[in-house]
C-alpha cells in the first residue's frame, strides 16, 4: 500500500465531487479505500461511494481485474448483495458506487445475526 494514501484521499471531503457524486461525509475507511456517503447528482439518490487508493489506479492489472468484477458484482441480483450502480475511473482515481445502506456495517450493528441459508440451487 502507497505511503501516500491518506494524504492523497485528504483532498476528498465533504462537499467533493467525483464522476457526479457529491460526498457529504466519510462513513468508512480501510487499508485500500475510503467510503463516503454521496449524492448522485444525475440522479438525486444517495449511494456509498468507495474510493480506492490511488496506487492501485496505477497497477494497470489491478485496474484491469477491478472493472472486471466490478462488472460482474453489478450482474448480480440477490437481497443478500449489495447492488453496485456504477464503478469506474475518474480523476485517475477507482471508484465504486453503491447502495447506500444507513447504520454501518451488518456486523457492528446491534442485534446483527446472519440471515437463513438460502435454498439449494439459489
């Protein structure tokens, strides 16, 4: 992971704008990104906007593998998966943006458990 990482997602905050996603708060943040609560401007949803470290826009195989399953994540139609509405590159920066969910992650969230085990063949 690039040294530079928190410095150079310091430039987004509140307020910031990327591909038409307008930040409104920092909800999460890990090793290789950070989340934002953000408004599409197009169209006046909120979504959870993951930005991606800037070293990994520069491996051009990560970038690569990144779309890829980006693409198949948002294929996917299940209420046990997070709808992905758009992932790309913009700024020279990876993003992802996704639904957005109020509350935190499922396993902070008090009275978390696991949902029931699908049926075979699901």
């Amino acid at each position: 992971m690039s040294e530079d990482f928190p410095g150079r997602l310091a430039g987004f905050q509140a307020g910031s704008l990327l591909a038409g996603y307008r930040m409104e708060a920092q909800v999460g943040a890990g090793g290789m990104a950070v989340v934002f609560r953000a408004r599409d401007e197009r169209l006046n949803r909120l979504v959870a906007l993951k930005i991606l470290a800037p070293a990994l826009a520069a491996d051009s195989a990560f970038r690569s593998r990144f779309i890829a399953e980006s693409r198949a994540a948002a294929a996917v139609d299940d209420p046990y998966i997070i709808s992905v509405y758009e992932a790309g590159e913009a700024d020279g920066v990876l993003f992802i943006a996704m639904r957005f969910v109020q509350g935190g992650d499922a396993p902070s969230r008090p009275g978390a458990r696991r949902p029931a085990p699908r049926p075979p063949g699901r």
